[in-house]
C-alpha cells in the first residue's frame, strides 16, 4: 500500500485500493465504443450510417436515463459497493451481447443492444464518482474527480481506443469489442476486492470505525450532472 501524500490524505491507498483503475477502466470502454462505434456498424451493415448515428443516439439517450435512475437507485437502497458491482457486471454482460450480436445481420437487435449497452454503462459512471468521494474523504471532490478524469479520459480513453481501433481494422469488431470485455471483467474483480469504507457518510452521521454501506441523499444534483457530461464525446 503506498504511503499517504500528507497525514490527512486518502488518495495514494485509493489509488493502491484501484479505484482509479476500476472506474478508467469502465470510462475509457465507454469513450472508446462511442468513437469506434460508426466503424464497428459500417464494418457488418455497409451504407447504414444514417442508422449508426441514431444506435448512437440510443445509445447516449439510454444512458442519460440509466443515470439518474442508477442515482435514484442508490439514493433509495443506500448502498455504494453492491451498487456499483452490479452495475459493472450488467455492464459486462451488456458488452459480451453486444459483442457477439453486431454481426447477426439485425440492425434491431443493434439498436436493443446498444441501449442496454449505453444504459448500463453510462449509468455507471455518476455511480463510481460517487463512490470515490465517499471513500476518498476528507480529500476534496476536485482532487479525486480530477485524478478519475484524468485516468479515464488521458489513459484509459486513449489507449482503448486506439488499440480497439487497431483490432477493429487490422482483424474485426468483435476482436476489440473482445478486448474491452476482458478489461471490463478485470474492473469487476477490483471493484469486489475494495472495501466498502464511507467516510463522508460515517462523519456526517457522527460515525467512527464502522463500516456503514449507506450514503446521503445530497449527491443527486451531482449524479445528474455527471450524467450529462459523460455524454459529451457525442458533442
């Protein structure tokens, strides 16, 4: 486990814990099947880009809705790491579908798939930022905001997508939708081993050394807001 950054600093065993793993890994997935996806589409259905645009809007219309009703979700069960595993693990199997149905000659079933894939995914994303506030505290919100951005987007985002983009090219969709399925599994194994441990929870409610799997209820507005920029790459 690395050693704190100062007495009071949670960052370094977050990162050690893989939180910042986890959560690129699932962000960097989700930019790289945004960018890849007019490809992977025109690769099994040839002069359907018209239609590729719209499995996108789907896509990111699903997603908007998966985020807040994920928040709501959490607000309600007030659970943080069951949350947050099933999501990723429904995630997972969104992709796998996906992966092994872009090829059947049914656009409809892209259109399914994709929605299901975008729910999921995008749904998750409000629920990890969270998560990373709650067991990162008393680090500030930008400090650990930012070092999730910058491994989803500057490390994740990039490496993803170019290395699916290479498979995609060089061998075919389901080759780098493969790809990310394994990193997506590996995330899942890192969210399982992180402990849940709340502490902006535990202090608001005067709590010490118990481990409490509930948050409170003042993150929605967040977990909205989030919601929309994860959408972004769209723009």
């Amino acid at each position: 486990v690395w050693p704190p950054l100062a007495p009071t600093s949670y960052v370094s065993p977050w990162i050690a814990k893989g939180e910042i793993v986890h959560i690129g890994i699932m962000t960097g997935a989700f930019y790289s099947v945004s960018t890849l996806l007019n490809q992977m589409i025109v690769t099994h259905y040839e002069g359907e880009e018209v239609n590729a645009g719209r499995i996108g809007l789907t896509l990111v219309v699903a997603g908007m809705v998966g985020s807040i009703i994920c928040g709501l979700w959490l607000d309600y069960t007030k659970t943080y790491k069951q949350t947050t595993l099933i999501v990723y693990v429904l995630s997972f199997i969104g992709m796998v579908v996906f992966t092994f149905t872009l090829d059947l000659g049914y656009l409809i079933v892209v259109f399914v798939t994709g929605g299901v894939l975008g729910f999921f995914m995008t749904g998750y994303l409000p629920l990890g930022f969270e998560f990373a506030v709650e067991i990162t505290y008393p680090e500030s919100e930008g400090t650990s905001s930012g070092l999730l951005n910058a491994s989803a987007q500057v490390i994740f985002g990039i490496i993803f997508t170019l290395v699916q983009g290479k498979l995609t090219t060089n061998y075919s969709p389901r080759a780098g939708n493969l790809f990310l399925c394994a990193w997506m599994f590996v995330g899942i194994i890192l969210t399982a081993l992180i402990k849940s441990d709340l502490r902006r929870h535990n202090v608001n409610s005067g709590i010490t050394n118990v481990d409490v799997k509930a948050v409170s209820a003042e993150s929605f507005p967040l977990i909205v807001l989030l919601s929309l920029n994860a959408c972004l790459p769209w723009a």
